[in-house]
C-alpha cells in the first residue's frame, strides 16, 4: 500500500511551492544584478542615473524588490522604448541583440512574474454591443434595417476602438434609448398578425429612365425626362399608390419656369398637373387600381412649359421623394409577413389557450436561445410566455403583438445587450479555464462579423465541437459576406478611415496651396470678369464645375472609406502578407477616387483592384487618400499628424503628449521677405524649442515623406510655389528620398515593429480591452510565427483568435505580487 506516501508526498507539495515562491524573488532580484543592471548602466545612465533623472526615472535608485519585482507597468515602458529603439535615444550605442535578449527575457519572466509556456490570459470586462454590433445583431435575428446611429448615442472609444468594455457605459439615458430601440425594431420587422397586406415603399431612384442613366429623384424644370417603374404584381385585385413629392426651388427670386408633370399607369393618364415655383411645397397623391396579375408600369413625365427659357437658378425641381405601393386591399388576400417563417413553424397560431400557450413557449424559447447566444433556463422562457400571454389575451389582440411584446423584453435585457461569458469547470489548482463553446462561440462571431453566432457555429457549440472545428469554421466565415464588417469596423478604426466621412476639407484652399511658381515675365493681362447678370444665359452665375478629382465630393468620401475596407477585406480574403499593407503594386477605386489618384479608364461605382504604373507611389495604407486626409487639417497638410499617425499605427511607439502652450505651428511668423512658410519650413522653427525637438525628429520625417499628397491625398509637386521636398532620415538613421523609400525602410528595417503594432491592435479588437503587461508573450509568439510564415494574414487571425486571451478566462484574481516564475528562471526559456 503506497496511500500514506503518496498522502505524506501530497502535503509536502504545497510547502515546497511556498518555497518555491520564497526563493523566486532572490533569484530575480540576483539575475537583475547580474544580467540587467550592467546593461542599464552602460546604456542607460547618462540619462537616468549616477544623479540624472530625466522623465522623472533614475534606474540606480530601484533597488527595492517593490521597485524590481512589483512595478509592470514601469518595465512595460522599458520594454516598448527599447524594441522600437526611442531607448537609448538616437546618436547613443544601441543595446545588442545579445543584451536586448537578456533584458527582455528577466522583465518578461521576473518584472512581470509571467511563464510564457502558460500565457495569462488577463481579465476582459463585461461589456455591452455598440451600435454596430447591435444594429448587425438586429438584422440577423429579427430581420431589422435598424439605423442605429440615427437612435442611439455615439459609442465612447477607447485603445482606439469602440467595443472597448471598460468605456462603454450604460447609463440610465442609455438604457431608455435602447428600449426604445427594442420597440422601434420590432415594430418594423417583427410580425404583428398573421396576414398583412403587402406594402413596398420606392423612392425616387427607383423610377429611371429607358436608359437607365437618369431617375425621378431630382427633375429639373428646365430638362424634358420621362422615368418609369413596372411593378410586379402576383394577384388580381385593388391596389393603392401614394405618390409623395416636392417642389424645390430657390427662396428668391422667383423662378419664371413652370413645369407640366403627367403621371401615368400603363399609359392610362392619372395626373396632369402645371406646377409653378414654390419652395418646400411637399405633395401626397393617391390613387387606386383594380389590377390584374402581372407586369404594370408607372411613369412620371416632366416638361418645360417654357422650353426656351434658360435657367435662372441652379435649382428648381419637381422631387419624387417615397412612393408607397399596398395591395391587394381585401384582406382575404392578404399573405404572411415577409419576416412570419423567421418567428413561426405554423401557419397560423392554435385558438385553444393551452395550446397558444405551448406554441408561445415554443416560439420563445427557440428566439430567446439565439438572442442571449445560449440556451437559457426554464424560467426565463416562463416569464417570456407569461408577458405574451398578457398582452394577446386582450380583446381585440392578435397572438403576434404577444409574442412581439415578449420579444422587446427580451431586446431590453441585459442578457441581451452585454456580452455574457462563462468558463468550463477549471481544473483544480488551475488559475485559468477554457470558455465554454457558447461564449467562444459568440466571441467569434463579434469579431469577425459583428453579429451574432449562426445556427452552424451555435449547433458546433451545443455539441461541444467548436473547437475541433475551429480553424474551419474562421475559414467559413472570412469567406462570408458578413465578414465586411471586420473590414469596416477592425480596418476602419485602425486606419481611422471611417473618419473620411465627415472630417473637414476646404478643398479650394488646398488646392490653391499646390500651385506652380508663376513666372512673371509669362504673366498676361486678365480680361475683366463678366459684369454680374440676371442668369438667362446658360450657366450664368453657377460656380465653374472644378475638373474631376480636384474637390473632396461626398461620393470621393465614400470612396476613400470603401477603398481602405477592400484592400483589407482582400488581405484577409485572399490570405495575402500583412506587409501588403506597407507597400504592394495595386489598390481599389472606383470612378470617382480615379481621377484624384491619377488613374484614367475606371467607370462605374463599385470598388475593382487595380494595377498600379510601376513608378506610382500608391499602393499600401499609407498613401489612401483617407488616411491622407483624416491626418491633414481642413486647409492644408500636416506632417505632424501624418507621422503620428506612423508611429501610432504602425510602429506602435506613439509619441509623447505636447507640453502645455505649445503654439500652433500656424503661428510661426512668414519669413523676412513676406513669403509664407511651407510645412518643412515651419517644422523645422518648430524644431528650435528643445522640449519640441525630441518627438518631433520622431515624427516630422515620417510625415514630411508624405508631402508630396495634398490635404485629401491627390498627389501634387509644389507647396506655396515652391517644389516639395520630401527626402528625409528616420530616427533610427535610415535615409530615404520620399515616400516609397520611407516604405521600403519599414518593410526592411521595421517588419517587427510592424507586425506587433498590428497583433496588438487586432488582440485589442478581439478582445474589446487594451493590451497589457501580460500580453507579452502571447504578443511575442504571435509575431515571430509571423516572420516565419512571411506575415501571412492567417498566421495573424488564427494566431489571435486561438491565443490563451481569446480561449480562456481567469478563474483566480491575479495575485497583486507579480511573484517570479522559478522554472522559467532556472531554465533560462524565454525567447521572444
């Protein structure tokens, strides 16, 4: 019998562990004098030590084990300052690889107190959907076109994201929008009865012309157009059209025109009217039809009643703004819903209460599970019921608005609005557990979609099989249309182009700042303006129309934010190397952004790749026209915001804040000769003040390369009348000769910096936290496995998505002592 020393053995572990734990911090405290103080004395010393203490640090005074062994957050610091080389700063004897190992490896496994063979998986606050999550949540579960931003109040941002938990408050103001929310949603996509009467709302744009080149959206009183729409109708019987429209012109003066619009129905005249100028006249017409099944066609003519007058305003237009189609009329033919099969298994609910009841039960419980992304207790869907129950008994009620009722109970819960994880039972002694397939479940599917779990990965999780399914089911669900929203929401708050929509441009003034020196001597006398006239003559009065590509459009906006989105949805898609995101031989644009990158031939609205010419500077994220323009200011540009931007996003090494007072850089006087200051020229009086000069020789380089982009990223060979010169070194002492040079300076010399920033970046996303001190590691050998595999982008997602952070959960507090780990000590196995 062997229990009494097995029992004897099983005592004595817990006392060993103890002095284990003892015997840690000597051995760390002992390899820092060994190993590490030497390294910070001969690099380090001049700056923060033997009496300087610059930036408030002198290593020479952290001699306490408090200081050494309890302090992360300070050797994080040292950590991020040394790998993107701010430390030791330029012009001093960089650290060895030899040396950087060696203090990597005892801040990692002594500072920290972290054994990189068991990743912490750190904590994740409890958060709640943003509105992009709830309006995609919305629009998978009940069929809703919910417009979210319309409703709810703007998300706060944190670590740069918006699904970040520790700011995403819930206020009681909050929580009213979203029950108001809950109820304008399910009034518009939830079924309220068992037979509706169909009804399509058209707007204007659908009524186009017999070319298709032209619609009813805008007619001007001045231009002859006939649109049309056929629509398609499946019975026969009485159906209604209410046509609402708009006369919009100028407020003064009045417009002489006037305008004859005759509205027909399969060529049968149905409104004839003359219609003078007026200014936000809306109009309802309505009109019935007795219709037999099949093909009918709506057409709307417009023409001048004084075809030679010329226009005198800009605008004077007959809009259709909605048109409403019902029908049939009698009720008897009224069908289902279009949502009804999403809800119900029946054609129609039973009349017997006991059996209403059931079927209540039935259809709650099956919605309730995928709202709340697991199954749910019996209770719960007792209560659903009990709320349905109230309501369809009513008189007058139908058992739809029941269950429609329960369903706004359940969009209002908590259960619903946050993200709600649990972990499988930990083995004992174990700090971390593995989430349960439902929570990994939900976790996947909001980062990659956005949304919430389908039947696929929620079947996967209720058989316990996600994850030996795992990397199938990531494959799945890149290739699914869904997947543009890791695009618009990962891509689009990382390259911060989501801002393109809405940031300021004054694109006259940026383009008057790119213009050639003029020559005197080449100078003609001007022929005198026009004298200002009445406007009779054709374009009389308008304002030129600039060339194409030459004014920030809202269509070249839109553009730009959808070209940073198809670029990386290609990345992903085509599992192409994240170095493409540096630099690459292609883009996508559309007829629009062509003109403002040079490129001729493109037609049509939608987004294609491109080849781009061999010596083009375009290709990469550092030359799309958003990130151009969302770091540029409203009238010209900004290398500083540009190279902030740099250091931020792809270096991962974001500046210092400025110092209070510090005066804007348009303040700086114009030179002795009157002329005004180029960028270079003002960055480099900037450059004077000492306490300027260390982050902007950081940042001014990597932005000046940029300079050859005007303010909304349209190439450009002047500032100011004077050539741009973008050649510059980094801090790190590469030269370049502008901004293709400065990307095959990163490609070359940065990959690392690069390929953390981005791993940091997505691991923040995923996670919806910030990246901390126990991250390391996980962050370390997901960017090594990058540089094997030449930065593939899978190696990047399943890398993340498969990583201890995303996996597990910690089931113990983290101990407020970061104790070192004595076998990553003793045997030496860090190696990021």
């Amino acid at each position: 019998m062997k229990f009494p020393q097995a029992a004897a053995i099983a005592c004595l572990l817990p006392v060993c562990a103890a002095l284990a734990r003892a015997a840690a911090p000597d051995a760390a405290l002992a390899m820092f004098e060994k190993t590490v103080s030497p390294i910070l004395r001969s690099h380090c010393y001049e700056c923060h030590g033997d009496g300087a203490k610059k930036g408030g640090v002198a290593f020479d005074n952290l001699t306490a084990e408090e200081h050494l062994l309890r302090n992360p957050e300070f050797w994080l610091k040292v950590l991020r300052n040394t790998r993107s080389h701010i430390m030791p700063p330029p012009g001093e004897p960089a650290l060895t690889p030899a040396q950087q190992h060696a203090l990597e490896q005892w801040i990692v496994t002594s500072a920290f107190g972290l054994d990189p063979a068991r990743p912490d998986p750190g904590r994740v606050t409890i958060r709640r959907l943003n509105r992009a999550e709830y309006r995609s949540t919305l629009r998978d579960l009940i069929g809703a076109n919910f417009e979210a931003e319309a409703m709810l109040p703007p998300d706060d941002v944190g670590y740069g994201f918006d699904n970040i938990g520790d700011v995403l408050s819930i206020s009681p103001m909050r929580l009213e929008k979203f029950i108001e929310a809950a109820m304008t949603a399910v009034n518009q996509a939830v079924p309220h009865d068992t037979v509706v009467m169909s009804s399509q709302m058209l707007v204007g744009e659908d009524f186009v012309t017999a070319d298709g080149t032209q619609n009813a959206a805008k007619y001007s009183y001045y231009q002859a157009r006939t649109t049309s729409h056929t629509f398609k109708v499946k019975k026969k019987g009485q159906y209604r059209l209410m046509l609402n429209t708009k006369i919009d012109g100028e407020a003064t003066p009045v417009d002489p025109q006037h305008a004859h619009v005759v509205w027909k129905a399969d060529g049968k005249v149905i409104l004839d009217k003359q219609y003078a100028w007026a200014d936000m006249d809306y109009l309802t017409d309505t009109f019935t039809f007795d219709w037999d099944a099949g093909d009918h066609v709506v057409s709307c003519e417009l023409t001048p009643v004084y075809p030679d007058l010329k226009p005198l305003r800009t605008k004077m237009e007959y809009r259709v703004l909605f048109v409403i189609f019902d029908g049939p009329l009698a009720k008897d033919q009224w069908d289902h819903h279009p949502n009804y099969g999403r809800f119900y298994t029946r054609e129609k609910p039973p009349v017997a209460a006991a059996e209403r009841r059931a079927y209540a039960r039935e259809v709650l419980a099956r919605f309730v599970a995928k709202a709340y992304r697991r199954p749910v207790d019996a209770g719960t869907v007792d209560a659903l019921v009990a709320i349905a129950e109230r309501t369809y008994s009513l008189p007058g009620t139908t058992f739809e608005k029941g269950i429609a009722q329960a369903i706004v109970a359940v969009l209002s819960s908590p259960r619903f609005l946050f993200h709600i994880e649990t972990a499988e039972p930990a083995i004992p002694g174990q700090p971390f557990a593995r989430l349960d397939d439902y929570s990994l479940a939900a976790r996947l599917s909001y980062a990659l979609w956005s949304s919430l779990p389908d039947d696929e990965l929620t079947q996967l999780a209720a058989r316990g099989e996600l994850r030996k399914n795992f990397r199938a089911q990531v494959q799945r669900m890149i290739a699914d249309p869904k997947a543009r929203a890791f695009a618009e929401n990962f891509a689009g708050q990382w390259l911060q182009s989501r801002g393109v929509l809405d940031i300021a441009i004054n694109s006259a003034d940026v383009m008057a700042i790119e213009k050639p020196p003029v020559d005197p001597a080449a100078v003609a006398v001007a022929p005198p303006p026009p004298p200002p006239g009445r406007g009779f003559g054709f374009g009389f009065g308008r304002r030129p129309r600039p060339p194409p590509g030459t004014e920030l459009t809202p269509e070249i906006r839109a553009a730009m934010k959808q070209e940073a989105e198809a670029y990386f949805h290609h990345v992903v898609t085509q599992d192409r190397s994240v170095l493409e995101l540096l630099q690459s031989n292609y883009t996508f644009v559309n007829e629009a952004l062509a003109p403002v990158y040079g490129l001729a031939d493109i037609k049509g609205p939608e987004m294609r790749r491109v080849e781009l010419p061999a010596d083009s500077p375009r290709g990469g994220v550092l030359t799309m026209g958003s990130v151009l323009t969302v770091t540029s200011n409203p009238t010209r540009t900004s290398p500083v915001k540009r190279g902030k931007w740099i250091l931020e996003n792809i270096l991962g090494a974001p500046p210092a804040p400025p110092p209070p007072d510090v005066p804007a850089l348009e303040d700086a006087k114009p030179k002795g000769d009157g002329k005004q200051l180029t960028q270079r020229d003002l960055l480099a009086k900037h450059r004077e003040d000492p306490v300027c000069a260390s982050c902007h020789e950081r940042m001014d380089p990597l932005g000046l390369a940029m300079e050859h982009f005007n303010a909304f990223g349209r190439f450009r060979a002047f500032e100011l009348g004077q050539p741009i010169e973008a050649a510059g070194e980094l801090a790190t002492g590469e030269k370049f000769g502008g901004v293709r040079d400065l990307k095959q300076a990163l490609l070359e010399n940065h990959r690392t910096e690069f390929y953390r920033t981005l791993t940091e970046k997505l691991l923040t996303y995923v996670l919806g936290r910030g990246v901390e001190y126990y991250d390391v590691p996980t962050v370390d050998a997901i960017v090594a496995q990058l540089d094997k595999d030449g930065g593939r982008f899978s190696t990047l997602l399943h890398g993340v998505l498969e990583s201890a952070p995303f996996q597990l959960r910690r089931v113990t507090p983290k101990a407020a002592s970061h104790a070192p780990k004595t076998a990553s000590l003793s045997n030496n196995t860090y190696a990021p």
